[in-house]
C-alpha cells in the first residue's frame, strides 16, 4: 500500500505540472499577430485544461476511496512524515481517508515547488537561456524572482498559515489533539515549515554525488547534467578555499555532502531527542 501510495502522488504531481504546462504553451494562446501566431499544431489537443485539473482531482477522491476500502484489510496506517512530527491518519473513515489524500498530495507539492524555490535561489545568478533554469523559474512564476531574503522566509509564512487553516480538520479526524494555545498552533506550524528545509538533505547531496561522477565519468552532453553540475558549483563556493582536493581526486563535494547531512539530518534528531528527554513539547501529548 505504501508503494500505490507513493506511485499516486508522482501521479498526481505529474498531472499538476502538466495542468500548469498549459500557461507556458506559446502555441496556446498565441495570436496571428506574431510570427508563432502562425503556427498551429499538426494536431488537436486531446485534453483541455480543466480536463487535466478535473482528472487529478478525481485521482485524489478515487484513491481516497481506495485506501477506504483496501487500508484496513491491509493493516496499513498511512502516515505523513513532517520530519519532526508523523501525523498517523484512521483509514477506516472514509473522511479519513480523503483527508489524507489530499494533505499527502499537497504535502509532495510543496516539497517540489520548495525544491524548485531553492534551486531558483541558489542559481538566482544563472542565464535565463539555460533551458532547466527557464523551466524551474516558470513553474515558480513571480515567486521565482522576488529577492533572496524574501523567497528565504517565504515558505515559513505559507507553509505556518497553510497548518494553521487544517488544523481543525485533523483535530476533527483524530489525527492529532487541539492546540493548547494559538501560540502552540504557531508553534507548530514552524516546525512544520522547518520540514521543508530539511527535506533539502535529499536535493542537494544528490546533485552533489552526480557531480562527482560526472566530473570523473564521461555520461554524454545533457542540459540535465550541465544544471546538476552549475547547481553543485555554487554549493562548492563557499568551500572554495578549502585544501579539499588530493591528487586529482575532489572531496569538496563529498564534504559539502556530509556537511548538509549533519545539518538537516543529524542535528535536527539530536534535537528532538534532547527535547523528548527534557520533556518539551509543541505538540499536546
């Protein structure tokens, strides 16, 4: 069940990114006023917008329908892992389930458009005519070139609004207990958005690995491994001046890797335990 559920939400994803394909089609809304206005395409377009948006809401509800029905005789327990928090969802309801559907898929969301918004922040210096830069700052739209410190704390801001609006709802489905106060409800909120930014511990230290076997293994000429590699470059650079190279052999990157690890992986659970064991907590027990 895990798996379906994993496979569902990359499906569901798939669907959001090609519904907001749609607006940067330049064939789509083009006019004949222009030299692509001419072009048209050699064939119809089988899905409309709203079709694709109708299809990944219905997606949401059916799947919510299928761990309704399968969850409980499968002894499964969907759970959403916040980093410093897994909220454990009653499949046997069906709003139950229809909660988790839709906080699952919106959960997925928001760590990608969050992992677009860092690589637009790290490579905010890069050329708009790299075509993977093009395609991150297009799903991210404006949000994609306002200024670093506010792109920064952005995502604490939505990300604390956003728990605080469906928290009566999982109150409601026993996903969790009320908040003791609106000041633990903000609280919560933080180290909800502080889940994004450690999920970075994936990002970066991937990009860093492909990096460093592209620099030593000739993979071919792609725009993916040339983006990959100007990311890395710019995670290097405050590394720079570093003796981290021995022989021919590179470690920045392997250091850079184990530097972000330490941070947003380990130092994160040595902190919930020390929390956990002085008896401080956010979340009512």
């Amino acid at each position: 069940m895990s798996s379906i559920d994993l496979l569902l939400n990359i499906a569901s994803v798939l669907l959001w990114l090609n519904w907001r394909s749609f607006a940067f089609d330049p064939l789509l809304k083009s006019t004949p006023a222009t030299l692509v206005g001419t072009l048209k395409r050699a064939e119809p377009y089988r899905l409309k917008r709203w079709q694709v948006l109708g299809s990944l809401g219905l997606l949401l509800f059916l799947r919510a329908v299928l761990y309704w029905q399968l969850g409980t005789a499968a002894d499964w327990t969907p759970k959403i892992d916040l980093a410093l928090v897994v909220l454990p969802f009653r499949i046997n309801f069906f709003e139950s389930a229809l909660l988790y559907s839709l906080v699952s898929f919106a959960r997925a969301l928001a760590v990608l458009y969050f992992w677009f918004l860092a690589l637009a922040f790290v490579n905010r210096d890069m050329a708009e005519s790299e075509p993977l830069h093009k395609l991150v700052r297009l799903q991210l739209g404006r949000v994609g070139r306002l200024p670093r410190l506010v792109q920064f704390f952005l995502p604490v801001v939505l990300v604390t609004l956003a728990w605080m609006s469906i928290h009566p709802f999982l109150v409601h489905a026993g996903v969790i207990t009320p908040a003791l106060s609106w000041t633990h409800l903000f609280g919560q909120g933080l180290l909800v958005s502080a889940a994004l930014y450690f999920s970075l511990k994936y990002l970066f230290p991937l990009c860093l690995l492909i990096h460093l076997i592209i620099s030593y293994v000739y993979v071919g000429r792609s725009p993916v491994w040339d983006y990959v590699s100007a990311t890395s470059q710019r995670l290097l650079s405050p590394l720079s001046g570093l003796p981290l190279r021995f022989a021919r052999i590179d470690f920045g990157p392997v250091i850079a890797a184990v530097v972000i690890l330490v941070l947003l992986d380990a130092l994160p659970k040595y902190l919930l335990l020390k929390a956990a064991q002085s008896g401080s907590h956010v979340w009512p027990q």
